[in-house]
C-alpha cells in the first residue's frame, strides 16, 4: 500500500495521524506559493547573475514572506480545495444520473472467430453496453 515511516510509527503510538498532500498537487501546498513569490522576487532583481547577489536576494525574497502573505497564500490553497470539492460533488451527481455500462474492447469469447470478421463483427465487439444486459 504505503511506505511505513518511522515517524508514522511514532505518531501513531500518541493516537494521532498524519495527513499528507497527494503527490503532483502542488496547488494544495502553500509553501509552493511562497517558493514561487520567492523566485519570482529573485528573477526580478538578479541584474548580476553572480551567486553572492543571487544569494542576497533569495534572503531578502524569504524575508518578503510576511505573515499577510502567507495567509493569502493558504486562503488561494482553501479556495483552491473548495472549487475541486464542489466539482467533484457535480461529477458525483452526474455519474450517479448514468446508467453503468461496460466497454469491451477485446474479442467476445464465443468460438466462432475468424480471420474474415467484417467491419460490423468488429463494431459489435467495441459496443457499449448497459451492465444490464
């Protein structure tokens, strides 16, 4: 299933559990926003390129980071969680409103194949088909 950490272990022997972001969701993590602020503040100002300016700006980029912004920067993230919520409810709705079906993509299993199968014994065996059937 999942890797076991030691910190999990540890964490779980107090009666507590960690939540990790998914992985690939960095529109979930903050820190995301503030490295991007960051970064953006260094390209800005680097006339230089010399690693000791390079250097000085990405202190001065952290330090830019207030407590303002890193509250603009979890209320986008709390946005950001709310509008996926709300779709994923609406794509619930609408996948319960279908009626399930299967997708054959293979040959059927009857023992009547050949080599000369028409282009309508072809379609047939890619139909979409309501479970029902």
């Amino acid at each position: 299933m999942y890797n076991k950490y030691v910190i999990d272990e540890m964490v779980k022997s107090h009666n507590k559990d960690i939540l990790r972001l998914p992985p690939y969701h960095c529109e979930f993590n903050p820190i995301e926003l503030a490295w991007s602020s960051i970064k953006n503040y260094v390209r800005k100002n680097n006339t230089t390129f010399k690693l000791h300016d390079v250097n000085r700006l990405l202190i001065e980029g952290i330090q830019r980071v207030d407590s303002e912004m890193w509250k603009n920067f979890i209320k986008h993230v709390v946005d950001e969680e709310d509008k996926l919520w709300k779709m994923d409810i609406v794509v619930d709705e609408l996948t319960a409103e279908q009626e399930p079906c299967v997708l054959n993509l293979g040959p059927d299993d009857s023992d009547s194949e050949s080599d000369s199968d028409s282009q309508s014994d072809l379609d047939s065996d890619n139909d979409i088909r309501p479970l029902s059937d």
